[in-house]
C-alpha cells in the first residue's frame, strides 16, 4: 500500500518547526545565562530574554511613561531589555554621563545615522572630542549674540502672522482667532534653525505651510516634503529601530510600513540637508557681508590637525542641526503655551512680570533683556521638568577597559548598557513632592529648591555629551515665552491633559488655542 506524500512531509514540517523553535529558546535561554549577573533586577519578564518587549513600547508611543511606570512599582533599577537597566537615581547621572567615567554611547545611535557621523551620533570619543572642538564654537553664548538677529527677525513674523489671523477673525462675539499652536511652534523653531544655519528661513512662517521646495538628483527636478513630517516619521523610527540595531539594514522588508516609511523619511531628510548645505555654500557675499551663521563657523573651522570637515561631514551635522536645533524647541515651545495658558495663576503672574520688565516701545526682547527676569526663569525651567521633551534614558555602554562598575548597589559588567530617564527623574514624588504633576515654577524659587533636585533636572543630559545647542534652545523659549505672552492672550480650546506622543521625542500632538491681543499690543501698534 502506497503511503499519502502528505502522511510523511507533514512530520518533517512539524519537526523543523519544534527544531526552529528549540533553537530559538536556546538562543534567548543563552543569552539570559550569559547576563545572570543581571537576574534579580526586576522587569518585564520577556525583557530579561528579547528586545521585543522594549521595540513594543517604543512602536506604541509612550515607552517614557511606561517606564516610569515599571520605576514606580519597582522601584530605582529595572530592566528593560537583555543588558539594558534603566536607573532612576540622581547618584547615577554624574557615574554614567560625568566627564572621565569612560562610557560609551550604546549602539543604539547607529540608528540615527544620516550620510556621515555626527556630533550626536558618532559613538567615539576621539571623534567626538574632534568634533565638539569644531562645532562647539558655533553654539557658544558669544556666537549666538552674533546671530541673534535672525532669530529675532523670525519671531517678529511669527507675530505679525498672528496679528493678520487675528484682525482677519476678530468681532465682537469672537474675539479669538482659533490656531494650532503647534504647527506655528514649527514654524518658528525650523525658520529660526534654517536663517541661524544654512543663510535662509525655510519659509514656513511666511507661507504657512511646513513643505519644504528641494532639488532631487540626478534630474535635478525639485520635489516638494513637509519636513514636520519628515522629521516625525525618522525619529519614531529611528528610535524604534535604534533598540535593536541588527534590523536596521532590513527595514524596508520589515512587514509594518511604518518602518518603510521611516527609511523614506531619512533619506529625504538627508536630501534636505545636503540641499541646504549646498545652497549656503553657494551663497555669492562679499566679505563685509558675509553672515556670521552657524554653518560659517562650521565651514570655516578646523581640528587639531588643520583639516576642516568635509562636505559629507558638514551634511551630516545639517542634519543634526535641522533635528536637535528645532524639534526639540518647537515640542517646548508648544508645552510652555499648553501649560501657562492652562493655570490662570501663572499667567497673571508671568504678564505682570513682564509688563513690568520690559519697556512699552519693545514688541519683541532680545535675549539680554529677557534671560534674567526671575519669574521667566522658573516658568520655562518648570515646563523643560513637567513636559521632558526628551524623556528616555540616553544609553551607555560600560566598556571593556573599566571592568566590572558599581552603581546603586549593584554590580554591572562590559557590555551593559545604563541609562538615567529623564521624564522619571522629573516626575519623582520621592524627589519633587507630592505636587509633582501640578505645574508650579515657584518650586524653581532657590529658598525651595532642594540639592537634590538641582541634580536631578537633566532636561539638555550631563556631562561631555550633553547637548550641545542648550543656548540656542534657551534663547528661543526665553524670547518666544516673553514676546507671546506679552503681545497676546492664549487660551486653550480643549481644557484637558495636552496629548502627546512619543518616538525619539515626547512631541504635542495638536494644541488647539484662542489668540488675541492684548492691550499693550493693541496701543503699540
């Protein structure tokens, strides 16, 4: 009798299947074994075996909440991935970030990677040290003074836009013209970060719009990108690709098109870059014209060894410049609006402060004028805690050369990866008290202010890899919060928590606020 081919391939499926299987359990198991030092720090049980569990988060949106979560009912030291512990302590921020601690930046940056190392995502510290010696003069308080007046010109436009939406609105029923703030938040970060950088606004301020007009090669043909877009789509994937950066060459196979959009987006943000590099290069000034912008500084400048970076180099940091100098502003910018518009207190207090500080002929203070005003302070230093743009742990790596390191009582080997989360550090009953999540700048007041909480506010990181841009980020929340609530009153349409969603960034979904003038805007004009 002849046998069914159906009654004797079926076994040799089933038997490949449980073989597949049998090797992945070994491959999980081994590498739980190898990390067994690491076995008794609690966490999800799938993240002692896989990275999935993190990837997850991520993919979701709210991995910073979801931790702070896990820290809450866990306790300062959790695991989040195979070799990844996430600690919440303020003892651990100088022992992984301080200067001379010889940590390394994880492989997670890999997934940053845009036409050439930067001085974000390079993981050396040689080329990093090359790199900050170049770049850092760029950002210094005395460069910035010099290209202040590019910012100023962008946020002058800013509110004469508002000003024609309003008039174009206003009646004596309605008396507010109705905007999202966010895209406006946008606008003036990208135009700001465009003029400072490449020698031009990107335009979005003037027409409205966040699209973005760039050359394609090899035609040359121009091809219209909504850089917003563009910059959301690369930093959520990014950030999810960057936990486990082996599926990075495969993205675009991956069977969820959010990753094939991602790998889009990065390569037209890299085309925006490189045009913007290129058009600055191209820019004919004399020499008594020549603009003082950050790509001058970048151009012009040279290491140790006299070389100056290279057109690959200069893109690379475009893109850098174009991400870090406007997402993160513009995500801040929106949250200060969101919460000083939605505690009346603050507001009164903050106008007030400003009425009296800044003279009646001035629309829009410069830096100078504004930076020292004490109530300011506290209002943006409490936004930069409440919200945490940037609210994930930035992972580092202990490397081979330091051994075995010590942290919060435990012990870690080479190869693990620690990182501080910020959002947690800022939403620490244990820390800020029990009105952690009520928005309060009087907490900044020196009298109240604890040690404590002085070293756990890492909004810009710490150490030789914070960021660089912390000036420029100050300058545009400073000048941006003063000349908004000065000229205008906000309100927010939609009483309620302010939505926000989390990739590489804790980004505002959407800010649906009333705007109108007010009285001093109305008589200076």
């Amino acid at each position: 009798m002849l046998l069914d081919p159906y009654l004797i391939t079926c076994p040799l499926y089933l038997l490949a299947l449980i073989l597949i299987i049998g090797l992945l359990a070994a491959y999980y198991v081994a590498g739980y074994i190898k990390r067994w030092h690491l076995r008794d720090i609690p966490g999800p049980f799938i993240a002692a075996f896989s990275r999935i569990w993190l990837i997850l988060q991520v993919r979701q949106g709210h991995r910073s909440l979801v931790v702070n979560d896990l820290h809450r009912r866990h306790g300062r030291i959790v695991r989040l991935a195979p070799n990844h512990i996430s600690v919440a302590d303020e003892s651990a921020i100088q022992a992984i970030y301080g200067h001379g601690n010889g940590f390394l930046k994880s492989d997670f940056y890999n997934a940053f990677l845009n036409v050439d190392w930067s001085i974000f995502t390079t993981r050396s510290r040689a080329e990093h040290t090359r790199k900050r010696k170049i770049v850092s003069h760029a950002f210094s308080a005395r460069s910035l003074a010099q290209v202040e007046e590019y910012a100023h010109n962008n946020v002058e436009l800013l509110v004469r836009q508002w000003r024609k939406m309003i008039d174009s609105h206003e009646g004596p029923d309605d008396p507010y013209a109705v905007i999202d703030a966010r895209v406006w938040c946008n606008y003036l970060t990208f135009d700001i970060i465009g003029d400072l950088a490449f020698g031009a606004p990107l335009g979005m301020l003037e027409r409205g719009n966040p699209t973005v007009s760039i050359p394609k090669a090899p035609d040359g043909l121009e091809v219209t990108l909504d850089v917003v877009e563009v910059l959301n789509y690369r930093g959520d994937v990014s950030a999810t690709l960057a936990i486990c950066p082996a599926l990075i060459p495969y993205a675009t196979w991956l069977p969820d098109p959010f990753f094939r959009q991602g790998a889009e987006a990065i390569s037209n943000l890299a085309d925006v870059a490189g045009a913007a590099v290129d058009t600055r290069l191209e820019m004919k000034v004399s020499a008594a014209e020549k603009r003082e912008d950050f790509l001058t500084h970048l151009i012009d400048a040279k290491d140790q060894d006299g070389a100056k970076l290279s057109h690959r180099e200069l893109t690379g940091e475009a893109v850098t410049l174009i991400a870090a100098g406007s997402d993160t502003s513009s995500s801040t910018l929106c949250a200060l609006l969101y919460w000083i518009s939605s505690t009346p207190r603050v507001l009164w207090k903050l106008q007030n402060t400003l009425d009296e500080a800044i003279p009646a002929d001035v629309e829009v203070p410069y830096l100078a004028m504004v930076k020292k005003i004490t109530y300011l302070q506290w209002v943006v230093w409490e936004t930069l805690r409440i919200h945490s743009t940037f609210g994930q742990g930035l992972p580092r790596e202990v490397p081979s050369e330091r051994g075995l390191v010590e942290i919060c009582g435990h012990t870690f080997y080479p190869g693990d990866v620690l990182s501080v989360p910020g959002y947690t550090m800022h939403h620490s009953v244990d820390i800020w008290g029990i009105d952690v999540e009520d928005f309060i700048p009087e907490r900044w007041d020196p009298r109240r202010l604890t040690q404590r909480q002085k070293d756990s506010f890492i909004p810009f990181s710490e150490g030789p890899r914070a960021c660089i841009g912390r000036n420029l980020a100050e300058m545009e929340l400073f000048v941006g919060c003063a000349t908004l609530f000065r000229l205008f009153h906000v309100h927010v349409e939609r009483p309620g928590p302010l939505e926000v969603r989390e990739g590489w960034l804790r980004k505002p979904v959407s800010l649906q606020v009333g705007i109108r003038r007010r009285y001093l805007d109305a008589l200076s004009s």
